[in-house]
C-alpha cells in the first residue's frame, strides 16, 4: 500500500501524510513505491531522547475535555500559539524516531507560510519539501515523488503564518511540568479515523523540541528538533516542487 510505504520511506511525514490521497498525477505517473528505506542513522545525543507523553504522572494541568480547559491552561495555549505565529523562518537539525524505533536524522528548513524542507542525511534518499500549496515526498535517487496538499495534512498548523491552537484546532489536551509544554492536537476523519499530532516546548523558553504523530493505526511517528535558528533566511530553491511525476536530476 501506499500509505505503508510513505510511512516507512520518509518517517518524518509518514505518519502525517498516510490518512490523506495524493494528488492526481499525470497518467504515466510511476511514483515510488519500493521497499522501506534503511535506518542506519547512529542514535541520537542524550538530549533529543523523545521526551515523556502527556500523561506522564509527572505532569499538571491536563485536560482532556475540549473546551475544558482551566484559565492556567487557556494561557498556556496562548503563549505557544503566539510563538508558533511569531516564527517567519526557522532553521535546524532533527532526529527521528519511526513506529518501529528506527532513527534517522537531518536539517530542516521553514519559511512561513507554508514552505518547509527536511533533508535527511546519508544514506536515506528521501526529502520532504512544501511550497506553500504541496507537499511532495521525494526519493532522490530514484527522481520520484508523492503529491499531497498541504492543506489537508498536519504540517500546516507547523507553517501557518498566523494561528490560534484554541479557535483554530481542536486542542484535546495541555499538559506542563518543569521540562515541557505539551499541546495535543487531534483530528477525527469519518473514514480514516482519528489521527493525534503532540507539539512539546521547552518549559522554560518556549522552543519548540519535538512533535508527535499517532495515526489512526495507533502508530507513532516523533520528530525532536535542535540547533534551532530563527535569524537565518533559507534559500527560496529549498521550497521549489516541479510538478509531475519525476524530478530533475
């Protein structure tokens, strides 16, 4: 299956872009549809371990009602959402770690609204590039790619240029202690299912660290960010998508 495939080829949207069809591509279209890549990435350093889920017993003031949330709760949601708005361009490393504890890591690039890159590093062939409408999943050893709209994955809560998680999203649980803010998003698809997306900041600065996707199989898909820049203008080229079924050399 396809969805199979993207999940295990290019982990870091995987989860994310599984519940969602691609695009129409030409007829002659031939997209990717190989064996799972390898995961030969060394394991990461201390510090980008996957941090505790949301219900840790070591967390406070959780909810699990939307809409229910306490004033302390309100505010914190807040807070991430105006710095989630206030971030133009954003640039870094990652590690990720897919459904079956693999681990790969790379450098990822935002440009909002809408442009994202995720490089990762040899031997992995895949990247990860929107441009503000698509998202494209790209085997670059093979020049194929996967086409999806933005729009209908959670990537864009990531790049939307301006967003309140309280009206925008539908924010099922907030979670704090002296490490991490944590934000659970979830979406429910009358067909699909319910897939879940878990932002966690640093408690005490607010930077983003990690996310989380649950898809609807109950698979989980994290993805820990560091070395973070937000000064730094990527290059426009990162965000270019060439439409079809193939990519230039």
């Amino acid at each position: 299956m396809r969805s199979a495939s993207l999940n295990a080829g290019a982990g870091i949207l995987g989860a994310m872009l599984c519940a969602v069809a691609p695009l129409s591509l030409p007829p002659s279209s031939a997209s990717a549809q190989g064996a799972p890549m390898q995961l030969a990435a060394p394991r990461p350093p201390a510090a980008m371990q996957p941090g505790p889920p949301p219900n840790n017993s070591g967390f406070k003031a959780t909810s699990t009602q939307p809409g229910g949330f306490d004033a302390n709760q309100r505010a914190l949601v807040d807070r991430v959402s105006l710095y989630l708005s206030s971030i133009q361009t954003m640039v870094g490393d990652f590690v990720q770690v897919g459904p079956d504890g693999g681990r790969t890591e790379g450098r990822f690039y935002i440009q909002k609204p809408g442009k994202v890159n995720f490089s990762y590093n040899r031997p992995s062939v895949t990247e990860v590039v929107a441009d503000g409408n698509s998202v494209v999943v790209r085997d670059t050893r093979l020049a194929t790619q996967d086409l999806y709209p933005l729009s209908q994955t959670p990537l864009r809560y990531l790049l939307a240029d301006r967003i309140d998680l309280l009206r925008d999203t539908n924010v099922v649980s907030v979670a704090a202690d002296d490490v991490f803010v944590t934000v659970v998003i979830e979406e429910k698809q009358a067909i699909i299912g319910t897939s879940r997306l878990m932002l966690m900041f640093g408690a005490k600065d607010l930077q983003l660290r990690q996310w989380t996707v649950t898809d609807p199989q109950g698979y989980d898909t994290t993805v820990a960010v560091y070395n973070l820049d937000t000064s730094k203008k990527p290059d426009p080229n990162l965000f270019r998508i060439t439409y079809g079924n193939t990519i230039p050399r």
